[in-house]
C-alpha cells in the first residue's frame, strides 16, 4: 500500500461502502485497495495468532469480544462476532495445508479507522473461498453466505509471498441506533 495516502483511501472506503459496497467488474479491485487502507493505516488495531484447531472459533470470538469493548464499539459485537467465527471456522476446516495431527496456525487481525471496522484473517491454503448454496437442510456450506449478508463488503487474495490466502471483512459503524 506504499505511495498511497490513508486519508485518501480510507475516505474512497467510506464513499465506497456508502454507496452498497463494490460490484463484481473493474472497480472491483479499486474498492478492495480503498478497503484494505483500513487494516493498513488503522487507528486501533489487534491481532491474534491461533492454533488451527477446534478451539480456535472460541478463542477468536474471545479476543474480538474483548477488543471490540475496550475500543467502545459494542454496537457492532454482534455482526463482528458472527463474521469473526464463519472465517476462522472456514479457515479451521478449509483452510489447512498441513494434516491433522501438524501444528498450523492462522492469525484473526481486527482493525478501526473512520468508522469502519476491518477484519482479516489469514490461513495458509492459496485456494480462495468461494461462497456455495447447499440444500436448505444442509448442516454446513452457509459460512460465506453469512459473511456476505452480514459484512459490509468482503473479499479475499493470495499473500504476496505466496504462504497463503487473507479473507477480508468489512463493517461501517451504523448512522443510526437500531431499533429493540
């Protein structure tokens, strides 16, 4: 992200999820960039390496929990939450290169800056996600569905060295309280 500036990219992010995030096509990539300056240039940010195991959802959630409170944006635990366990969890199940049995590890980073929260989580695999519609009785195959109805926008991409894959979610804080 050298040579561009965060305030710049950070309000073509806003403009950009202002007007329903970005569409599949040549601005494609432009949004994603404007995103990722969220993550990149982040007034608050944490991050968390995890053991890729059954155990690493929980955790994952406890730490999104914890920082999500102590930077005051309770408002969003709920959206965060949810989207924080479906990517750790495909990242658990789908994500591995190593067999069971082999320490791997993924890293969860949650990130603010100008009212938008970021969240990427990294695994080794450099096989992308892509979203599936399973059978409406089907116990497993909704994850990215989820993400997508919940998040923002979302993307993902290879590392740059080519150790894997980062999966991308994105969150603006809400102009309006909701309704209970």
């Amino acid at each position: 992200m050298t040579g561009r500036s965060p305030v710049g990219t950070a309000a073509a992010a806003e403009s950009l999820m202002g007007s329903g995030g970005w569409r599949e096509g040549a601005g494609m990539k432009t949004a994603a960039l404007a995103l990722e300056a969220v993550i990149e240039h982040a007034e608050l940010q944490s991050s968390i390496s995890l053991s890729s195991d059954d155990l690493a959802p929980r955790r994952a959630r406890a730490f999104t929990r914890t920082k999500l409170a102590e930077w005051s944006l309770d408002v969003l635990v709920d959206r965060v939450l949810l989207i924080v366990s479906e990517l750790v969890t495909n990242a658990r199940c789908h994500g591995r290169t190593k067999p069971e049995g082999l320490s791997e590890e993924i890293t969860l980073k949650i990130s603010y800056q100008n009212a938008v929260v970021g969240i990427e989580l990294e695994d080794n695999s450099r096989q992308l996600p892509v979203p599936r519609k399973g059978p409406t009785g089907a116990l497993d195959g909704r994850g990215l569905c989820l993400v997508a109805a919940e998040a923002d926008a979302w993307t993902s991409c290879l590392k740059p060295d080519g150790t894997g894959k980062r999966v991308l979610a994105f969150l603006r804080w809400p102009s309006t309280p909701s309704a209970v």
